[in-house]
C-alpha cells in the first residue's frame, strides 16, 4: 500500500483542488485543512461532478472547528467545473 501526504499529492485533482482551495480562501485557522483537501482529491478521483449530498458523504470525516464547510462545498463545485472544463478542452483538441 502506498501512503501519499499532501506536501506530495499530484495530479490534476490535486492542482484543481488546491487553486479552488486559494481562489475561495477556504482555511481559517488551517488545523483541518490538510484532510479536507486529501479527501477533497480522493472524491474527485472517484466522482467527476459530485453533488451536494456527494460532497456532505465523503468530507464527513474531517470536522472543522471553524465551520469552514460551505467553502470547502463552494471549492469542490469549482475544481469539479474545472477538471470538466479541462476534459473538454482535451476532447476538443483530438
Ligand atoms: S479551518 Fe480551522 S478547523 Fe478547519
């Protein structure tokens, strides 16, 4: 089994995250952050365009103290839109 940190996660998921993650200024105080985001990746990895309900399942592990859950929504609605905004461009391209 291959264990993957967040100062090593790679990928589209990972780059769409973490600009959603800067764009919507999701941390406050950062304590939780490092989960939210690995568990923001996984889903995208696993759902291309997740639903609220979708987002609410897979985020339920990691709480936040700073009730930061309406960005970290908000974020990964945006990352979504961009990881199929960048799938249509490459199908445009072929
Ligand atoms: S940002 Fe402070 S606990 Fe989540």
């Amino acid at each position: 089994m291959e264990i993957v940190t967040i100062e090593a996660v790679e990928g589209r998921e990972a780059e769409a995250v973490r600009d959603a993650w800067v764009a919507r200024d999701v941390p406050q105080c950062g304590f939780c952050q490092s989960g939210q985001v690995m568990s923001a990746i996984a889903l995208l990895r696993e759902v291309q365009t997740p639903s609220d309900a979708d987002i609410d399942a897979a985020m339920s592990g990691n709480l936040c103290r700073c009730a930061t859950y309406p960005r970290i929504r908000a974020a990964i609605h945006d990352a979504a839109g961009e990881l199929q905004r960048q799938a249509g461009r490459e199908e445009a391209r072929r």
